[in-house]
C-alpha cells in the first residue's frame, strides 16, 4: 500500500539519484500566464525556460506542483476527477534524449527500489505519425527494448503536443499505462479505449519541433526539451489496486470525517458519493487558493469566481447529505495540517483561509434567501402574462424557461433540482433542455477561461508579450517612486495586445499621476536602456537591492533582470533587450480590481 507521501519521496529519491535538481513548486495562481486562470501543470511556470531561456538550476529539473483544473468540473464526484491535485514532474531543457528518459520512465515504473509495477502490467503509447512529423519509431523502438509487449502507435489526438492554434514548439509525446485486470473490449482494444482496461499514469512529451506557421511542416527545434508530468493521486490509487481516486490518504481522511456528522451514508446511493467527494475536492482546492500566497477571495470574476463556486457547490452538496456547514473550517484544517508541510504560504493562511470560508457561506445563504424572492418573482411575472394572454384569447404554459432557471443557478446559487421542486409544488414545469442549453454554453465559456490541459497550455512567447512583460517591470519602479516601496504587483495577464497589471494602492489614481506614471515609463523607453540578466543566489539577489517578495517559491539561484538603472527584479522572463523595443508606452485604463487593489490596462505602440 503507497502513500501519496510515499510517491513524492520515491519520487525525489529518483531524480536527485539522476542528477536531476528539484526546483521549488510554485503559486497555483499563474503569474504572466493570460492562457489559464490556475496553474493546471507544472509546466506553467517554467515557460521562459521551455521557449529557450536558461533556468537558474540548470538544464535537469523536477518538482512537485500543486495544480487546480477546472475544464471537468462537472464530472468531479466519479471515481477519477478531481479540481485540485498535485503533479510530479521533471524537465530537460535543450535536449531531448527520448531513449534516456524512456529508461528512466521504465526504471521508476518497474524497479523494485521505487514503483515495481510487473512490465507485464503496462502498456505504452507512441505517436503515429501526420502532415507535418513522422511516427516516432525512436520511442517505439526503446520501449520494446525495455521489454514492453504491448506498444501502440496513436494518432496526433492522443500523441501529438502542440501550443493552441498549431504553432510553435511541439512534438510527440509517450503516454504510459497500468492494464487493469479488465479483459480486452475488442479485438482493436488500446489505451484510446474508453473500455476502463487502460490507466494513465504517466507522460512524456518530447519538444523536438517548431511549427512557424499553421498547416505548416514541423522543423527541428535547436533547443528541444522534454516535458513529463505524473498525477500524485490517480497514480496512487492505480498502485494501491483502488477504484477511485477518494479512497486513500488526505481525501480518504476527510470522507471519513464527513461521514461521522452527515445524516446520510457514504455509499448510500450515487447522489451521496457524489456529494461527498464533491465537497472533499472542493473544499481542498477552496482551501489551496486562499492560502496561496496571491490572495485571492471570493468574487464574480476570474479565479474569484471559480474559488466561489467550489465553495457554493460544497454547500448545496452539504444539503444533500445533511451535513453542517459549521464544519467546513475543520475540513481545512485537516487540508493545511496534511499540506502545510509541503507549502508554506498554505500554513501561514491557516486563518485566513476559514474566515473566508466562512464568510462566503454566509453570503451564500443570503444569496439563497436573495433566490428564493427571485422565484417568487418569476412566477409572479409568469402569472401575468397568463392574464395579459388570455384577455387575447391566447394560452400561456405554466412553464419556467431555461434562462430563468439558469440565472437563478448562476446568480443565486439555485440548483436546478430545487428550482425543479419549487415549481412542481406551484404546479409548473421547468425548460430543462433550455437551461441545460444555457449551462452548456457556460461551460464552454469557463473551459476556454480555464484551458491548459496536461498536454498544453504554454502561455504565448511573442517578442510582443516580451516587451509587454518588461514594461511591467518599468511600471512597477514607476509606482513605486510614485507611492513608494510598498507598492506590490498583485497580478499581471499579458497577451500580444495588451498588459493588464494589478497593483495594491489606498485610491484611485489622478489623471495627473496617471500622466506622471506614463511620463515615467516613455522615458526609459526613450533613453533605450538595456535589459540585461543575471543568475545569483537569492541572498544575492536580496543583497543587490532586486526587488522580490522573497517567498518560498524562489529556489536557491535565480535571474535578476535590470533595466538600465529603472528596475532591478527577480523574474523568470521573457523580456525585451533593449527599451527601445517599446516604442511608445500608453495607459487605456485604471480601475479597482478588488478592494486595495487597483488595476491598470496598457499597451505599446
């Protein structure tokens, strides 16, 4: 029987013996990252480096990642979805020895010293081949060396990584699989199979091609890069011979505690399970985003609003089951006590973290309050169009339309199965179809908000997002000359077209210091500063006046970038080399992001 802990020091054990050096994981909250509102996998932070940029600690790298996804949120409360989880993964960047890391990949599997799974239990996938690649026979051939009977050859959907769009870095990847005690579903039976006989457990990416333009045939990369990645949980529950995800470690924990307050059981039936592991994933991603050292809470936008949502689906979860919210506090800390030992900034907001909770299950109630006078309106509104209608001689069904019981959902927190319950007591029917039409839509909208699945998900590498990103820093000295030192970014999303930068300050700017900021920023454009980088130590770095918050997601080397004598930060990159690159430097908007914190909107022209 694994551990979750357990995996994670095999894992480390298994690197470092390589010569692999662990790096530090990072905030779930991305920084610069316009692509994803969560880190969804640990290669999110490693970007600069991916795209060509030298990492501090060298070119052999590994970590442990805590990662929130939300593209299948709806499905959480199965045997193998979860919102929030932890990622292993290990990097070499500017080569890409696929044999190498194949016996690697087959060593950790196998070996008795680590995971000692039979050969005979996994099967591995290779890719095929398209337009623009050919099948990767090299991987092909290194499993079969390692003794892999059962290698298939998949097409571009299930072994081709690419950023969105087709352009840029990409490459085959290698999948690995656990083959389950599930007989063959068919004779054409694979790891692309739907059937249950195959888990992934494992992945490797080879980023050995670029693409310059879509349709395009792929080039060598003259840096390539291998990217792997395994999931701490699902992994777990695949050695430990479990069907779900829920049924060891922290979360195991956590069901056995609700079961102990709930009035209704655990297995009782599918709507109990599921809400019981709904509340148990959610609750702990809830409790990873407060905690993180970004500070984000509750609010209608962004990952405010996917943070709301976890929280607002534990509650009407907690209904199902007759469980008290009261107990929604106890439930993080058991999450801080089991990660607070991994990630600091966790433990730190052990406070923090159940006030918030707390204080979003009270507005939630309110909210529901707020939603049931909504319903009330809704039928009172019905009701007189009945009335208008039939003084035309025309008949009006009793009813309610998906878009009103989806703004009740959406707005009010109302599931669909209480607005469902309400209407039969007044003798109506609700417009399912029409509200499953409208949460469809909904879905797509938070799926492309929350993209960067295992496979992707790389924020852009322009040269334009580059200068943007250096006028960040150019901006931040501004402010801080402006309003001093205690000015910190709180955020930052960075495209080709624009920057958007969050920033804590006490009032809304002035036309007048929004002008001297702008000033501030044309200048060193204008002087065509150079911007040059540096790797040091981080006491260095301290030591040198490079400006950081200094936290735990520094490692023991990092880059320093300065910009002439304006800005001297701690950062990972890309930037521009020169000021002038900028051109010109213009302020589109300020506004409030949330409270103490305001936000200002730029772009270079």
């Amino acid at each position: 029987m694994k551990t979750d802990r357990e995996l994670k020091d095999l894992w480390i054990k298994f690197f470092e013996k390589h010569n692999f050096k662990r790096i530090p994981g990072y905030s779930i909250i991305p920084e610069n990252d316009p692509t994803v509102l969560f880190t969804t996998a640990g290669m999110h932070p490693l970007v600069p480096y991916l795209l060509g940029e030298t990492h501090p600690a060298g070119n052999r790298i590994f970590d442990v990642q805590r990662c929130i996804r939300t593209n299948d949120i709806d499905e959480v409360g199965d045997n193998s979805h979860l919102t929030c989880f932890e990622m292993l993964g290990n990097w070499t960047l500017g080569a890409c020895d696929k044999k190498q890391m194949i016996n690697y990949s087959y060593e950790f599997l196998t070996s008795k010293e680590y995971l000692g799974i039979p050969k005979e239990r996994i099967a591995t996938s290779v890719f095929a081949g398209n337009e623009i690649a050919p099948r990767d026979e090299e991987a092909y051939k290194a499993w079969k060396e390692c003794g892999i009977e059962e290698v298939y050859f998949l097409p571009t959907e299930n072994n081709w990584w690419a950023l969105g769009g087709g352009v840029g870095p990409c490459g085959p990847d290698s999948e690995m699989f656990y083959i389950t005690d599930k007989p063959k579903c068919c004779e054409k039976c694979s790891p692309s199979c739907d059937c249950g006989r195959y888990l992934e457990i494992w992945n490797d990416v080879f980023m050995q091609y670029n693409v310059e333009n879509a349709g395009e045939k792929a080039v060598a990369l003259a840096k390539p890069n291998i990217d792997t990645g395994m999931g701490l949980e699902r992994t777990v529950s695949v050695l430990n011979g479990q069907k779900s995800v829920y049924d060891s470690g922290c979360l195991r924990r956590v069901i056995e505690f609700i079961a102990t307050k709930a009035n209704v059981k655990y297995d009782e039936n599918e709507k109990a399970t599921r809400s019981y592991r709904i509340i148990t994933d959610h609750l702990r991603s809830a409790t990873f985003v407060l905690g993180d050292e970004r500070g984000v809470v509750p609010s209608n936008v962004g990952q405010g609003y996917i943070l709301r949502r976890f929280i607002r689906r534990s509650v009407n979860c907690a209904r199902n089951i007759g469980f008290d919210t009261k107990y929604f506090a106890d439930i993080a800390d058991m999450y801080v006590d089991e990660y607070g030992k991994d990630y600091a900034d966790i433990n730190s907001n052990r406070e923090k973290v159940k006030d918030e909770l707390i204080k979003e299950v009270g507005k939630f109630s309110k909210a529901i309050d707020e939603g049931y006078k909504e319903f009330e309106k809704v039928i009172r509104g019905i009701e007189k169009h009945k009335e208008f209608a039939s003084q035309k001689g025309e008949k009006v069904e009793n009813i309610i339309s998906g878009k009103a019981s989806f703004r009740l959902y959406d707005t009010f927190g109302f599931p669909i199965e209480l607005t469902c319950e309400l209407a039969k007591e007044k003798g109506y029917q609700v417009d399912t179809k029409g509200f499953e039409d409208m949460f469809k839509e909904h879905q797509e909208k938070s799926r492309q908000a929350s993209a960067g699945m295992f496979k992707g998900g790389l924020a852009d590498g322009s040269k334009q997002s580059a200068r943007l990103h250096t006028a960040t820093h150019i901006m931040l000295a501004g402010l801080q000359k402006m309003f001093g030192k205690q000015v910190e970014q709180k955020g930052s999303n960075i495209t080709p077209e624009r920057l958007r930068f969050d920033f804590n300050l006490d009032h809304k700017m002035t036309s007048e210091e929004l002008k001297e900021l702008e000033t501030f920023v044309n200048d060193a454009i204008a002087r065509e500063l150079s911007v040059t980088c540096e790797v040091m130590s981080l006491d260095k770095a301290r030591e040198s006046g490079a400006h950081g918050t200094f936290s735990s997601k520094y490692g023991d080397e990092v880059k320093v970038y300065t910009v002439g004598d304006v800005s001297k930060e701690i950062c990972g990159g890309p930037h521009a080399e020169n000021t002038k690159e900028l051109h010109h430097f213009k302020i589109l908007k300020e506004e409030s992001s949330s409270s103490g914190i305001r936000r200002i909107k730029a772009i270079i022209d």
